[in-house]
C-alpha cells in the first residue's frame, strides 16, 4: 500500500482541521488549508468535496464561510479516510477484506506469498484503523507546543503571519532542495501515544 497524494492531501487538510477546531477556528477556507500546507488549491476543492460527499466534512457558504469536521475527530479512524481516498489497504486482492479479487495462483489456501501478504495487511489496518484523527491531532498539537511553534490557525499563528513570508511556489522549491529529515521511531504517532510497541 502506497499513500497516493490525494490520501496525504486529504488527511493533512483533515488533521488541520482538527487543529483549527482545537484552537477555537470554527471554519477554515479551502484557500486557508492549502495554503498552510503548500497545496494546489484546485486539487484540495476536488478532495474536501469527496471528503464532505462522504460526510467527513461539511461546509458553510458564504463570504466567511469554509470547512469543518462534521463529527468529533474521535469518531474518524485514518484506516476510514485512507479506504475513502486511495481504495483497499490490501497489497494484492486476495487479501483484501473490503474487496476481495480472485488472484492467479492455482492454490490460494495454500499460497505462501497470499499468507505473507495477509500478515502485511493486518498490520498495516491493525494500525490504521486504531488510531483516529483525534489521536493524530493530539501528537501533533502535543509536538508543536513542545517545540513553541504558533499552533496554525490561532491567533498567535495568524500574527506571526504578518510578517514578510516566503511565497508558496517559492517555499516548495526550496523545501524540494533541501535534504529530507531523518525519522526515528520517537517521531511516529504510535511512539507518541504508546511509548515503546511491537506490531
């Protein structure tokens, strides 16, 4: 299973606005959301409306108008929006639960590439559907309070905004050029919320 950039949009605009929500912003702009998160703009609107068609977010009209989360964060697994966005969790369709496709293999039931397959399935869903965007919300509001970075969407963020910014296509440009940061187990989710894991 690979995240295609639709499914990274949809929850990195899904997480923001669990932010926004923490933070007391009741509705964010499409415009808002990406440009916080340095995306197409036309992408994001095709994303939040296949977001809100399956009831994940709602919108209001109008000048002040934009998106919310329509039930609590709690209540929305990343397995849920991950199926919604990009499709089956599954590697290959005989082991899928949610669309199971006959595969080539003269001996499914005895298939050890199948029973390899099915153990990566379970525990890709095992850890996406565990956690909820809530639990997201939190380690991420969690990790940017402990490194005094203005909550986006707050009032503090919205000041710091003010200032001389770098212009979006800019910023992805230099951001391309820059190496990408190194990830250890301490920065995923499941560290943040269970300390030391085994799958």
């Amino acid at each position: 299973m690979k995240l295609s950039k639709k499914g990274e949009y949809a929850l990195r605009s899904l997480i923001n606005l669990g932010i926004a929500a923490e933070v007391g912003r009741p509705l964010i702009q499409v415009s808002e959301l990406a440009d916080n998160e340095q995306l197409p703009i036309k992408f994001l609107e095709q994303i939040m409306h296949a977001l809100k068609e399956a009831g994940l977010v709602e919108s209001v009209r109008g000048k002040f108008g934009g998106y919310r989360l329509a039930k609590p964060g709690s209540k929305i697994t990343i397995g849920e929006v991950v199926r919604l966005i990009d499709g089956p969790l599954a590697p290959i369709g005989c082991v899928s639960h949610t669309a199971y496709e006959k595969c080539t293999c003269p001996d499914e039931t005895h298939c050890g590439l199948r029973m390899l397959m099915l153990d990566v399935r379970n525990a890709i869903a095992g850890i996406l559907d565990r956690y909820t965007l809530a639990d997201v919300v939190e380690v991420t509001l969690r990790k940017l309070r402990r490194d005094q970075v203005p909550l986006p969407f707050s009032a503090e963020a919205e000041a710091a905004s003010l200032s001389p910014r770098v212009p979006a296509r800019l910023a992805r440009k230099l951001a391309r050029r820059a190496s990408p940061p190194r990830l250890t187990e301490a920065d995923g989710v499941l560290h943040q919320l269970l300390g030391d894991y085994t799958i």
